[in-house]
C-alpha cells in the first residue's frame, strides 16, 4: 500500500492539473443574446455535457476560447427565458459567431422549478406538479405579503384563524396547518411556532417566486409535507436594478394601512457576483367591525363595541441574497433576514395591554439565514451541495381578560382577582431556534437502460427548540425536537416519453422510538410537446409534537382556551395518491391550457383536539390521536395568454374531509365526521390585460363555500353554545396602474390604484365585547379596502 501511495497521488494530480496542461486548440466562440432587439446581460452559456461556460458581460456579449474541436451543442439559458441550443461544429483555429435570441417565457409553463425532486428540472418533464407564484401575479393580487399571495394558487387556501390576534394558516388539499412544510429557499426553517404569525411577517418583495408541491409527492422534504410543501424563494440577483413604492390602503373608510417596499439588486462587472437586498415598512391601524351577539338582558346587539377585528401593526423587515460564482461549476449562495414585528388586538385602548379589558399583545424579533455552496464536476454529470440554515425568534406576548365585577359572587372576590391580575399579569415569553444542516450529492447516468438516470442521495440533521411560558396560567411549552433523515431517490427518464420518479426517505426523531420509513413514487407520460400525464403515491408522517396553533391561546366562553399534548400521544402516518393530467398549447397569437388533478390521502392515528373540561382560566383541549381520517377531491386550473395582451389564470377545489369516526369538538355538542373550517367547495380567478403599452389592469376574485364551525357562547346564561355554517362567498377586487418612461434616469415610475373585496362582503355574525369566542372567524380577510400608490424602478 505505501509503494502505490506516490501513484495515487501523481494519478489525482495529473486529473486535477489536466486542463492545464491540455493542447491548445485556438478555437473559439463569440456573439451576443437579444430578445425583442434588446441585448441581454449575464445570461448563461454553455457547451452541453461540459463544464466549459460563461455568461453574457453587462453589455450582452460573451466570448468561449479554447474549445474541444468536434460536433458541439451550445446552451443559452437565462432566469424568465426560454432556453436555446444550437448544434456547431468546432474546428482548431477558428472563430466562429454564434448570436442568440432568446423568448421571454410566458406564464411560466416551462420554468425551472427544484422542489418537486430538489433538483433543477423543467416543468413540463418533472412526474411532480410544481405550481409557480411569481412576483407579478403577488403583483396583480397587490399581496403585501405571502399569506395574501397563496390564496391565488390552486388547492390552497388561506384563512384568518382569529377575530383578536388575526393569524392565518394555509390549507393544502383541505388539510390544516400543521400538514403544510412552508420552506425558505429550500430550507424547513420556518419553524412551528413561526408557522402561527410568518406568512404575514414575509413580505412579498422579498420573494423571487413561491413553488408549490401538492399532495404526498413531497415526501421526500419529510415531517410535516404531508398535505403538500410551499417553497418561498427569494429575490436571486439576475440582473442589477432598483424598485421602490409607496402604497396607502384604506381598510373601508376607517383604518389606514401604509406599506414602503425597497429592492435593488447589484452585479459585479463579470457577472460573478451579485445581491439582491429588499426593505419593507408597514403600519397598519386597528379596525373595528360591526358584530352581531346577545347582550347582558338578551337583546340583539350588533354595533361596533371598540374590540378590534383587524389588530393594529408595525413591522420593519429587511434581508438580501448573495451569489458568487468563483468559477463556472462553482456556486457559494448566502441569504438572511431580519423580521420586527409588533401587534396588538382586542380593547382599542393606549393603555398598557394587561389593562385593557381584553387583548392580544405579541412582538417578534425573527432572524433567518441559510449558506448554501454546490459544484458540479464529472462534465456536468455530477453535483455536491452542502447546505446549513437556521433562524432564531425572540417573543414576548400577552393574552388576556382584565377582571369584570359581574363574573364574581362578591364584591371581595372581585377585588382579589383584580388585585391578583395587576400583581401578576398573564405576560409570557417565547425563545425559539431551528438549525439544519445537511449535504447532497447528485450523479447523472447518461446510459441507464436505455435511458439516463439522475440518481440523488443526502442527509440531513434538524433541530428546533421552543421554550414558550405564561407564568400566570401556569402554561408552557419547553419542546426540543431533532430529527436525522437519509434520502435516496432515482429520477429516470425511460425515454423522451416516459420518466420514473422513485425515492424514500428515513427519519429517525427523538420522539418517536422507532425509523420512519416515507417512500413515494411517481410517474410521468407525456405525449407529443403539450401533454403530459402524472401518477404519484407516497407516504408521510407528522410527529408528536407541538404545531404552530397548538401554541396558540385564544378567548372563548369568557375566558382563554389552551392545548396540552396527550401523554400517549403517537405519529401520524398518511397514505395518498394523486392522478393528474396537464395540457398546453402554444401558438404564434396564443397560449391555453388546463390541469385536472384528483387525490386522496388517508390519514392513520390522526391528530385532533379533544375537549378535557375547564378550570379557573378557561377551556381546555387535549391533541390526541384519533381514529383515522380521508380527504379526497380533483383540483382543475384553466389558464391561457393571448398575445401577451390578455392573460388568465384560474382555479377551482372540489373535496370532501371526513373523520373515521365522530369526533368531540365542544363538549356536550354533538360529535361530527366533518372537519371544521374546511369547504367543500373553493377557488380564484385572475384576470391579467395589457391593452396597451404601459398599461396593466387585472381583476382578481376567490370563492369560499360553506363551511361548518363550533361556537362557544359569549354568555351561556343566554345562549348555548353551537355548530354554525357559514354561507358561501366571494371576493371581486380590481387594480390599474400605469407607468411612465423616465428616459433620462433610466427608469419608469408607475402610478396605480385599486379596490380589494369591492362588493364589501365581510363576517358581520362576529362576537361583540370582551367574552367574544375570538376563533368564530370565517369571513375574508379585509373588508372593502381602497389603495393607492407609486413606485419608482430601473427599466
């Protein structure tokens, strides 16, 4: 062994040195890249099966020098352009121009997308669905931030989960919350608890796109993917620019809200490196809706009462993304953020919160990074990434009721709870922080029976921890998660029509005794150029463990609601199946096409809340495991551009979400199958038109159908508590807006205007005053809200 040694080492260092020492060809390549007669900067080129490339230098030009003689494919690729090749041949001691167009890409339909097989793959050829949120339709939806931007996707819905705090949670194929793995830039750092506030606190300027995954396909992202994964990517520094805006909402005609967003991006003059960095300042006031709810002798009351169904905000966010390319098969990306928030709903009072008569107080301080470095060797046929993440949360929250003297037999017992209150206010703390680290290796098989393979293999370490105390109510969660993965997958593409997706992941968590082993599977036929037909089963789990609204205290009955984990408390597995068939069509004037998708997950063990009595604070529930659960339903989207002058984009859900069995939701109501909070029926439509230049209007609407809720009553004297189903309804809004060339500054300032929920439809059964049941929420988010604004930006 100690003879070959010297080899070995001169063999690593003769591959490792080759290309320096390889013959001088003198042949080379050079042109530029246009679309629409204008040249484009810092687009990609590359001889295919190589890792020889470049990019286009600021001007839009490049230049390859000493290129392998022989029969070569040249690629030019570019973020929001259609790739192009052209077949050369290279000869020794010649140059030879070689100039690109290069089209826009319109509505996205063949993008590259990473989520569906975290690897970089063409829409139209990954066996996933991958749905693309891209910042002009959160642009067209005028979306402050992401939660207001994914209600426009199809299968997904956003509701507002609270009357007095106002935080939302995203439903996949009529799953709650906790069955959805939000992800920054890849990276599940968006942890349990800040899934209960984040998607408001993400602004929409610092995302790039927003890629969806629905359904069991996303297995391989583990815990938590079970009704699908969301993978908010942020602003990637393509080409250097700037955008700046001011927008002024009026929440109808009461509460003002104003958003100031900032984004530039910069390049190095070799286009090697770049930033992108986004700022974003709102405040918003609080707004008080006209409720309906019994008063104290039983009349019907319904006026405003000074509780807040809007809480007032302030919060400032800022962060950037950095790449550096210190080679062509090199990658170093770095990312971070930094979230404030302050928010505050119940009584509108100045006062300090724990003397108001009911309120919700919370201030967050969130910071999020993740460093990310791949190179790619082995001509391009093999990558290495290595990736870290974290994000770390500070919060300090109140929740509640200020002592009223006619819950009280007496005089002295009153005085004593007011004196015990201002003693000991409810206050609590929040400390939480998620860490991830992991490592992948990718490896392309180019003659795999008959076809090529990429075949992927990783590993990954996950820790979260929360502490989450209110001394008062004697509550709190000290919860300390980890949880090892290994995954493998093979990505077959059996022909130009057939392609296999195989994979399974392994998790071993600390609170699950045994590895849970999650496989998927999915299948691809496409026939011709623009359809393509999906089949897709996988498995998944959720540990048992806290989730964001596990963590969250709500007002009910006239005092506050919490949720303890069942001593005996074990995973839950799912099983589902999705089927799916996709078709566009492409012309000269137009572009149209639909999905049909149909699923079914079935859920063992499932988790829900079971109803354990009250003491002297209030309602208290218990998360335990049930006996199992099925959602099943078809998703259709129908979109379509004609001209590039009218575009549509459209969705509709139908599904059904049953229980096994009957399950308790309040006690001494009667038990149900259905799940609450989950319609049966949903979907959007967006209505983009250019008529022309410079002009850009869209109209927007969503549709909710009925929906069954558990009430508690404000006042049990008067009124039992109920199921209620809510009626069905829709949201129309509308947006215009119109930019003017800046010729001299190189820019283009953009005036615009529009109206959300125009028909003012908006929850009017709230519950009024202070013992209101704050999670009897089920109307849209915003009542009418009129906006106006201006933004400044680099043409």
């Amino acid at each position: 062994m100690k003879k070959s040694t010297p080899f070995i080492i001169s063999a690593v260092l003769w591959l490792s040195l080759h290309p320096l020492f390889a013959q001088k060809t003198d042949a080379n390549i050079f042109g530029d890249v246009k679309s629409n007669g204008v040249h484009i900067p810092f687009v990609t080129i590359a001889l295919k099966g190589t890792s020889i490339g470049t990019t286009t230098d600021n001007t839009g030009h490049y230049m390859l020098t000493n290129l392998p003689v022989g029969k070569q494919t040249l690629v030019a690729q570019c973020v929001g352009y259609k790739p192009q090749e052209k077949v050369i041949e290279i000869e020794a001691g010649k140059s030879v121009e070689i100039n690109f167009e290069i089209e826009e890409e319109i509505m996205y339909l063949n993008d590259v997308v990473v989520t569906g097989t975290r690897t970089f793959k063409r829409r139209t050829e990954t066996p996933v669905v991958v749905n693309i949120l891209d910042n002009k339709s959160l642009n067209a939806v005028q979306a402050c931030n992401i939660s207001e931007g994914l209600r426009f996707q199809p299968g997904l819905r956003v509701e507002t989960d609270c009357q007095t705090c106002s935080y939302t949670q995203l439903r996949m194929n009529g799953l709650g919350g906790g069955y959805s793995q939000i992800l920054i830039n890849g990276r599940p750092v968006f942890s349990p608890l800040i899934g209960l506030y984040g998607m408001e606190q993400i602004p929409s300027n610092m995302v790039e796109r927003i890629e969806v995954v629905r359904g069991g396909g996303s297995a391989l992202y583990g815990s938590s993917a079970i009704g699908g994964t969301v993978n908010v990517i942020t602003q990637i520094p393509t080409k250097p620019g700037y955008e700046v805006s001011l927008t002024t909402n009026s929440i109808n005609g009461e509460a003002a809200d104003n958003v100031l967003t900032a984004n530039t991006t910069m390049l190095s003059a070799n286009g090697k490196a770049g930033v992108s960095l986004f700022a974003n300042r709102r405040v918003r006031d609080f707004y008080d809706h006209p409720g309906i709810t019994l008063g104290e002798d039983g009349s019907i009351i319904g006026e405003k009462d000074n509780f807040s169904e809007l809480p007032a905000l302030e919060s400032n966010s800022f962060g950037g993304n950095l790449i550096f390319t210190p080679t062509y098969n090199q990658k170093l990306e770095a990312n971070f953020t930094s979230l404030y928030e302050y928010r505050y709903g119940g009584e509108m009072t100045k006062k300090e919160a724990h003397l108001a008569k009911q309120s919700e107080e919370r201030t967050h301080n969130i910071l999020m990074g993740g460093l990310d470095y791949q190179i790619n060797f082995n001509h391009d046929n093999s990558s290495l990434i290595s990736y870290m993440a974290g994000q770390k949360t500070r919060r300090n929250h109140y929740t509640g009721l200020y002592p009223v003297s006619s819950d009280f037999d007496t005089s002295e017992e009153f005085a004593e709870a007011e004196r015990n209150h201002l003693e000991d206010p409810p206050y609590g703390y929040t400390r939480n922080y998620t860490l991830q680290g992991g490592v992948q290796l990718n490896h392309r098989l180019d003659y795999f029976i008959g076809g090529t393979n990429v075949l992927t293999a990783g590993a990954e370490y996950l820790l979260d921890d929360i502490q989450d105390s209110i001394p008062h109510y004697r509550y709190g969660t000290d919860q300390t998660t980890k949880n090892a993965a290994l995954f493998l997958q093979s990505d077959w593409k059996i022909s130009n029509t057939f392609t296999l997706l195989t994979g399974i992941r392994g998790d071993k968590h600390n609170f699950i005794e045994h590895i849970i082993l999650s496989p998927r599977a999915s299948i691809l036929y496409r026939l011709k150029n623009y359809t393509q037909f999906r089949f897709t089963w996988g498995t998944g789990f959720r540990a048992p463990q806290a989730f964001d609204t596990d963590m969250h205290i709500a007002f009910a009955g006239g005092g506050i609601s919490r949720i303890s984990l069942a001593p005996n408390l074990k995973e839950e597995r799912s099983n589902s199946f999705s089927g799916s068939v996709n078709f566009d069509k492409a012309t000269e004037n137009y572009i149209y096409g639909f999905t049909l998708e149909g699923f079914y997950t079935r859920l063992n063990d499932a988790f829900h809340l079971q109803p354990v009595g009250k003491d002297e604070f209030g309602e208290q529930f218990e998360k335990q495991n049930g006996p199992g659960a099925t959602v099943k339903g078809a998703t259709l989207e129908v979109r379509g551009n004609y001209r590039q002058k009218v575009q549509l984009e459209s969705g509709f859900t139908w599904q059904k979400s049953l229980h096994s069995e009957a399950v308790e939701n309040i006690e001494g109501l009667e038990p149900k199958r259905e799940f609450l909070r989950t319609p049966d029926r949903y979907g959007y439509a967006i209505l983009s038109l250019f008529p022309v230049k410079n002009l850009n209007v869209s109209i927007s609407t969503l549709y909710t159908g009925k929906m069954i809720l558990a009430k508690f009553s404000p006042n049990t004297t008067l009124q039992s508590n109920e199921y209620r189903t809510s009626p069905s309804f829709t949201e129309i809004s509308a947006k215009v807006g119109y930019t003017f060339a800046l010729p001299f500054l190189e820019s283009g300032l953009e005036l615009f205007a529009g109206v959300k929920n125009i028909g003012n439809f908006y929850q009017d059964d709230f519950d009024n005053y202070r013992n209101r049941d704050s999670n009897y929420v089920w109307g849209p988010g915003l009542p009418r809200t009129i906006y106006m604004g201006i933004k400044v930006m680099a043409l």
